[in-house]
C-alpha cells in the first residue's frame, strides 16, 4: 500500500474539482473524503488514495503555493509499517579481492614439481640459454629449465594492476616515485615509471632470479623502490591467499560441507622476504619506502617509530670530508652502522616495527647482524628456523658485502630453508606440499644488486640458486675503462702471469709474485713501493712472507688502528721502510690518500675499477723520473681488466699469445 502525503496545494487542486471553496477545510478531520477513493488496511483503518495524474497535477501547482501555506510532512510514526513509503535500500554489494589463476604469484608457488623436473633444475645444463636485450637495462643472459611457465620477460604494454600489482600500492606508486626517486610524474593515470624501472619489475614480478651488476648510485634508489613495490606486493598476495582460503574453509565447516580441497598456501615460518642491506642508512630508507608506498600520510601508522628513528637516523657528528671521491660521499652518508636486524610486519593500518622474527613478515637485517642470531655449529644459543620459509631473498649493494665479511652471506645461504627444530604452533594440513617435500629452495627468488660485476657474487647464483622460473644476468656496460681518468703521466705495465685454473689462481699469483716480481723490487733505487692488494689472505700471506724475509714493511689494513696507520705512514714517507702493504678494504672505507709512492704494484686487479685511477693519480710525478706502475692479471680476470682498461683493449690483451707483458702510456700530452 502506498499512502500519499497531500500538501496544501494538492488539496485545493482536488477541492476545485468538487467545487468547494475553503482549502483549509481539506485538513479539517470534519471533511467528508469520497468513499469511492478509500481503501481499508489490514487493521481496519482507512486511507485515501490520489491518482497518479492528480499526484503530478498537485505537485506542479505546488510551486505557486507559499511555503508558509503547505502542510508539514506527515508524522510517519503513527502509521504501521505496512504502509510506510518506504524506499528499499540496496545492499551493498561487497567485492571480495582474489588473484586469478593466471598471476604469476598463483603460476610460480602453486605448481607441484614431480620428480623429472626435480632433476632438470639440479641439471642446469638442460637449461635453455638466450641472450636478450632488457629495455633500458642493457644486455644479459636469460637462462630458464624445463619448468618455466614464461619465457618472455616483459610486456611493455601491460599496466601494472593487470599484470597483478594489488590497487593499495599502485595508488602510492606516483607520490613514492616523486618523494624518493626525484622522479615529477605528469599526471597520467598510470605512474611514470622508467624503462629501466618497469622492465626490472617485469622481470621480478615473474619470481625469476634477476643479477644487475650495474646499480650505480644515481638509479640506487630508483631500483631499491622497484624492490621494495614487488616485496609488498608479494606480503599482499600471500596474507590475501591465505584470508580467502581460511574463509572458504570456515564456510564449509559451517555447513558441514565435505572438504575434497586442500588448502595449503603457507611455510613453516611466517617470515616471507629477507633483505640484506649493508648500513643502517639503507635500512632507513627501505622502511621509508615502505610507509609511502603502504600509507597515506593521513593513515600513516607505525609502530615503534620513535625508537626506530633514534637508532636509524643519521647521527650528529657524521660529516664526510667533502674532499673524498662523490662515489664515496655518497655511499657513507647517514648511518652506517653494519649491525642491526629488523622485524616488520605490515597490518590493515600500517605497519609494525621490532616484532619478533616468527611474526614478522619481512626480514631487514645487516649480515652480520643475522649473523649473530644464526650463530656458528657448536654455539649453545643459535636460531634459524625462521628462515625456513623465505621466498623472496634481496641483497641489496652485494658488492659492499665483500668489504665488509663475505663469509658472513655465504654462511647465510647455507641455512636457508633448513627444516626448523621446532614446530611453534604451525598447522600441517596448510604448509605447501613442496615446502614439507623439502623443494623450498626451487620456489624461492633471489634479487642481487651490486655496482660492480663481482666473480664472488655472481657465484650466488651458480651455488646456492636453483629458481623454477629462471633467472636473468644482466651485464655490466661496456665502457673504456677507469684508466682514461689517470691524469698522472706515467707507463702502466700489465703482466700476465700463467695459471691453470680458477681454483689454483691465489697460489699461482703468490708464486708468479715471490719469484719473478718481488725481486725486481728490492733494490735500493725502489724504495718507496706500495703494493695494493685486494683480498685480505692475500695480504696475510704476503705479510708473513715478508716478515720471513726480514723485508722492512709498512702493514696498512683495516684492522689496523688510527695509531698504527699513522706510524706505518710516517715510515713509508720517511724512506724508513722499504715497502707498504695496503690493502683495498682500507682504502674502501678511508680513501687515504698516500705520498710519496715512488713505485706501484697492483698484486691483483682492484674490484672497483675507480680505485685504479684513485691509486694512480696519488703520483707527483713532476718529482720523480722513473716512476711505473706493474698490474698482475691472468685471463680469468677479464671482467675486471675490462673494467679498468676497456673492452677493446682487453680484448687486444686476452686474444694475443706472443708476448704476456704490455704497456700503456697515461697523462696529459
């Protein structure tokens, strides 16, 4: 039933057509309504109904009634519920998020490997290899098993919610790029990133492993945000996975419905990605990243943020020498700190900071700083368990890693996805059945950045990854070497020495040195040698021979104190002792610059090809006449003697077989 509520006018439109005059008697309940126009309710009360016609008449002539005139609304609350105008509301209709089968995330963790797969990713030589060309990353080397579901590495068409990007990080994609990266979008719907940026996304967002050994500091941040989006993005996928999985299951269980389908979508840990970052100052930055692209900042919640900033940020007295190479400068601002570890957990809200590991979703940690919680075979007081689950591994700046303690990152991957001792309350019948088979390591990704193509880094990838999905090696652009920024005039001689194999190349550099180098350089008129060497045994090893030998030796490491740096160099200056071992760590976290070097030996190739030049131009060479600098190199060290003198002229060096030993000339003419 409808009951219509009259105003003033309509009464006097309707009283005009029984040809009575006084409107105001339309409203007196002593008005005499047509019997023909009343229906009775359910209840016995009876109501008098308009026409539609006379309704839209009434409301048309309303607009020349005052408003003082019309009646007010009727008091709906006398009236029953059967007969209230009642306008039906509409549900709203919620829309419950899922991943489609066809994501990569579904496509990589959800497909069980049987064992003729199990063997072609032990085999790597059944491995499909194919040279590519990465938009805005340069050339690399894709290499994929049997096992991979997509063998094209990007579409550059494809926005990044249909490649599955969750909408709660795109949304914060444009202002992350504008706050961290420097990057001004234009406005697009769609966030500008770059070429460099969106290939690399495409490549990670398929859970293949990916090595650039190319992360200058220019686009450092610009790639660590392209890590930081797909390691959100992974947290995302997985909590929703697991939310609409729990669900169906309870709905099920309350209809006791049989239950045919399994729903195994976790590990046996909650820890998911484990990013290793060599300084605090990193860190800091990656949990920025992470707020900008997780919160708007009227929604922003962290917790422990105070005490996060207090021990991330930059402390007071932490100026750098403006005088110290850019490369430097920039490396070391901020904290650098190299021990600390750190839980986060990503809420509805916001995120969480110092929660236990076992309730954390991402791992942000120093290599040393895991490395005191994972402990050493024998120590009473070691955990690893929680690293059992991880499914995406990020080294970010790997290469600084090698300066600081490699064995620390080697021990590292060597217990990851160990079975835990204990169980803490995991549920069984929800662990994948390829993690409980033990085929954790085939399903987990691994993400390495460095600034140089280092032959330790790049074996991570031959040791300790076997990726379902592949991986990507991107080489490092060609260029003409670190040598044309010698200003100092001088010969550079390179010496080949021989050696047989990889394996046996530190003792047939030792022994190539102490025979046929070293002598050439005890004679008086040499005093003043400084002999650069990069590796610390080599350093060892040359210092105890030399201490046999009775050589009078500067010892100039990283070990060494600021009294016994300022010692060593006082006698080297002073003609006091005859030659100067100086190690490349040192020179990576001091860049002391040394006087009055006479001669110059590189024991082997510096890893940074910027500290060739460094070294070189520490010459005065106005001074000195006979001034040379002798470079020991073998033709396994290609990538490092292109780094220094180019491609083209590496080139020229490995391909020749007559002679071992050449010379270049450096200077302004």
């Amino acid at each position: 039933m409808l009951l219509l509520d009259v105003t003033d006018s309509e009464a006097s439109t309707d009283n005009e057509e029984h040809g009575e005059e006084n409107v105001n008697e339309v409203s007196n309940s002593e008005s005499k309504p047509d019997p023909s126009r009343k229906r009775v309710l359910s209840d016995g009360e009876e109501v008098e109904e308009l026409s539609l016609a006379e309704s839209s008449s009434a409301e048309d002539s309303s607009e020349d009634v005052p408003q003082s005139k019309k009646l007010k609304p009727l008091d709906l609350a006398v009236y029953p519920d059967d007969v209230l105008p009642v306008e039906p509301v509409k549900p709203k209709v919620v829309v419950k998020e899922t991943i489609k089968p066809d994501d990569s995330f579904s496509t990589h963790f959800e497909q069980e490997l049987d064992e003729t797969k199990l063997l072609s990713l032990a085999d790597k030589k059944q491995w499909t290899a194919k040279r590519v060309e990465v938009v805005g990353l340069g050339r690399g080397m894709h290499r994929y098993p049997p096992t991979c579901d997509s063998t094209e590495l990007n579409d550059p068409t494809a926005t990044l919610p249909s490649v599955g990007l969750r909408s709660r990080l795109f949304n914060h994609v444009g202002k992350t790029l504008k706050q961290h990266c420097g990057v001004q979008q234009t406005g697009d719907a769609e966030p500008a990133l770059s070429r460099a940026q969106r290939s690399m996304f495409d490549i990670i967002n398929q859970y293949k492993d990916l090595y650039n050994p190319a992360v200058t500091n220019e686009h450092l941040e610009q790639f660590r945000m392209v890590y930081c989006l797909h390691s959100l993005n992974h947290i995302l996928k997985t909590r929703l996975t697991v939310t609409n999985n729990s669900e169906e299951k309870r709905a099920n269980e309350l209809k006791k419905k049989a239950m045919d389908k399994e729903y195994r979508d976790q590990g046996l840990t909650r820890p998911k990605v484990l990013i290793l970052t060599p300084f605090k100052e990193c860190a800091r930055r990656i949990v920025n990243m992470f707020e900008s692209l997780l919160m708007s900042k009227k929604k922003s919640f962290i917790s422990n943020q105070k005490r996060f900033l207090s021990e991330f940020s930059p402390e007071e007295d932490s100026g750098i020498d403006p005088k110290k190479p850019d490369d430097y400068v920039k490396l070391f601002d901020g904290n650098t700190d190299d021990c600390f570890r750190l839980g986060v957990q990503l809420s509805k809200s916001g995120m969480k900071l110092y929660v236990d590991f076992y309730k954390a979703d991402i791992l942000l940690c120093s290599p040393l700083g895991l490395r005191l919680i994972l402990g050493a075979d024998g120590d009473l007081k070691r955990d690893y368990d929680f690293m059992s689950s991880i499914e995406v591994l990020i080294l970010d700046q790997a290469d600084v890693f090698l300066m600081q303690n490699w064995e620390h990152l080697l021990h590292t991957m060597r217990l990851l996805h160990v079975q835990p001792k204990e169980s803490r309350g995991t549920d069984y019948s929800r662990v994948r059945m390829w993690t409980l088979d033990g085929h954790a390591k085939h399903y987990r990704q691994t993400i390495v950045q460095s600034c140089v193509h280092c032959p330790e880094v790049a074996a991570i990838f031959t040791k300790h990854c076997a990726n379902k999905s592949g991986e990507v090696k991107l080489e490092p652009a060609t260029s003409t070497g670190s040598i044309c920024h010698i200003v100092s005039q001088m010969p550079l001689l390179f010496q080949r020495f021989p050696s047989s194999s990889p394996g046996t190349l530190p003792d047939d550099r030792f022994s190539y040195f102490i025979k046929e180098v070293l002598p050439r350089y005890t004679g008086k008129e040499k005093a003043g040698t400084l002999i650069y060497v990069p590796a610390y045994y080599d350093y060892v090893r040359l210092r105890n021979y030399f201490h046999k030998e009775k050589l009078e030796t500067s010892l100039v490491c990283e070990y060494s104190s600021e009294k016994a740096v300022k010692r060593a160099k006082k006698k080297f200056f002073t003609k006091e002792t005859h030659f100067m071992l100086y190690t490349e760590r040192i020179h990576f976290f001091r860049r002391m610059h040394l006087k009055k070097i006479r001669q110059l030996v590189f024991y082997s190739l510096p890893t940074y090809p910027q500290f060739f030049s460094e070294i070189c131009n520490m010459y005065k060479t106005s001074q000195l006449t006979d001034a040379s600098c002798l470079v020991l190199f073998s033709n396994s060290e290609a990538h490092k003697l292109s780094m220094c003198i180019g491609h083209e002229r590496t080139k020229h060096i490995l391909t020749s077989t007559k002679k071992n030993l050449f010379m270049f000339v450096t200077g302004e003419e």
